[in-house]
C-alpha cells in the first residue's frame, strides 16, 4: 500500500514539473516572438526617414516662403524661390549627417480651389473660420471659366451662433464673367465681376463701388464662414479679421504646387510627390 501511493506521488509531481516547462517555454517564446516583431518594427520606423516629419516641414517651409515673398510687396516668386532653396540646402546637411540624402524640386503654381486642401476631390464644404467677431478683410478673385452655373453656385456663408445663415454670396459663371447674388437679412441683389470682389471694401473689380452688406449684417454677432460646393471653383481668396477671444487670424489660399521629395540611404529611397497649399 506504502508504494502505491509513493508511485501516485511521484506521478503528481512530474505531472507539475511537466506543466511548470510548459508555461515556461510558452513564456520564453513569445519573448521571443515580442522581441523579433519589435526589431523587425524598429527597423521599418528607421526606414521610413520618418516621413511624417519630412511633410510637416516643408509645408511650414512653403507657408514662410509665401509670408517671405509677399512681405510689404506683393508676391515676389524670386524671393519664394531663393527660401525654398535654402530650406532645400539646410535640409540636406541636417539628414547628410544620419547618412541619408534629401532632394527637393519645387513644381510650378497652379490655381487652387476652394476646397479644404485646395483639391478637386477635397472637402468641398468646409468652415474656414470659427468664432470670427471681426472681419476687416475679405477679397475672393475666383477664375470665372472655373465657375459653374447658378444652380450649381459655389456659395460662402456667415453662419451665426444660432447656427442661421445672415448672409451668403452666391457665385457662378455668367456668359464668362463672374455672376453673384448676395443674400442678406432684408433681402438679396446681384450683379456681375468681371475680376475680383473685395467684401469689406464694397468694391467689385478694384474700382466699382458696390454694396456687399457684409459689414452690416455680420456687426455684434460671433459667427463662422463656410465655404459650400468649394469643388466648383478654384482661384485666389483671402481673410482676415479678430476672434472673439481677441486673436487676430488670416486665411490666404493663393496657389497650388506640386513638392518632388527624394530620400535615400545606403539600402533604400523614397520619392515622393507632394501637394502643397501655398501659404
């Protein structure tokens, strides 16, 4: 009786020895699996030249070209130029020395629309800014062959707090000009541009007085501005005014270019082609 149960003893014990090497074998492989997966992503994060912060400076590098070029003068593409390059420049010696090339060939300018990223397949209704209390400027110069026709208007909106509309513009093609109708809180009046409407200014084409009621309809209220059906044109718009926490703000969309960036190192490259809001 004595040796049976030494035997059933026995037995129990290498019963929890077995399952004891079990779980530390399970545990020391997928150790072992972690271990590889994170080299193997190490690896793959070091490859990619961190790619996102390529992007994000030559975007903030684009923005001070533009604030360099049209600093008291308008837009010097010289002086947009001459940046570029020396960010370009920086940028190489700054990767040469973790053993990677940089390249940057700036493209040629091109209308923008008037979507959120300035594409054609952009968010086409969009706020441009929230929480506006003043305007003191606003011009749009869209390219009248770009605008479709009134039923399918590209239209700005002042949207108050209450989320109602006090006042839209409504513009589109008509017979190669650039047709509007203003919409405002006692009623609505349209006209025709042949170049440009400046807003705050109560001007159409630099020279021609007209009233926009902008200014009135948008006095004493917070609101924001939206942009609806931007994928139906495209050309120059530019805002600027205080919020309603007294921050001073600006939006400027002049042109479109396409960024060519090259990286390469000793086992890999990537080439990439970038468009970019200028500013």
């Amino acid at each position: 009786m004595r040796q049976i149960d030494d035997s059933a003893q026995l037995i129990l014990i290498a019963g929890f020895a077995i399952g004891l090497g079990i779980v530390v074998t399970t545990i020391m492989l997928n150790n072992i699996i972690y271990a590889s997966n994170m080299a193997s992503e190490s690896t793959i994060n070091t490859n990619n030249f961190d790619i996102s912060n390529v992007v994000q400076m030559t975007s903030e590098a684009y923005k001070g070209a533009y604030t360099e070029a049209t600093r008291g003068q308008p837009f010097n593409g010289a002086v947009f130029n001459h940046y570029i390059i020396n960010y370009t420049d920086k940028a190489s010696r700054m990767y040469a020395l973790s053993g990677v090339s940089f390249t940057l060939v700036n493209g040629t300018f091109y209308d923008a629309y008037f979507t959120e990223n300035g594409l054609s397949d952009g968010n086409s209704d969009w706020v441009v800014m929230n929480n506006i209390s003043v305007t003191d400027s606003f011009l749009m110069i869209p390219n009248s062959s770009s605008l479709g026709n009134e039923e399918n208007a590209f239209e700005i909106q002042a949207v108050n707090q209450s989320d109602v509309s006090i006042w839209s513009l409504k513009l589109y093609n008509d017979s190669g000009n650039i047709g509007f109708n203003v919409t405002n809180l006692t009623g609505s009046v349209s006209d025709t541009a042949g170049y440009s409407l400046n807003i705050t200014g109560n001007l159409i084409d630099i020279g021609t007085d007209f009233n926009f009621f902008f200014d009135t309809d948008t006095a004493g209220e917070t609101y924001k501005l939206d942009f609806v059906n931007g994928s139906n044109a495209i050309g120059f718009f530019s805002v600027s005014g205080s919020l309603t926490d007294s921050q001073q703000f600006t939006r400027i969309r002049y042109k479109m270019t396409n960024a060519s960036i090259s990286m390469a190192s000793s086992d890999s490259q990537i080439n990439l082609s970038l468009p970019m809001c200028v500013p």
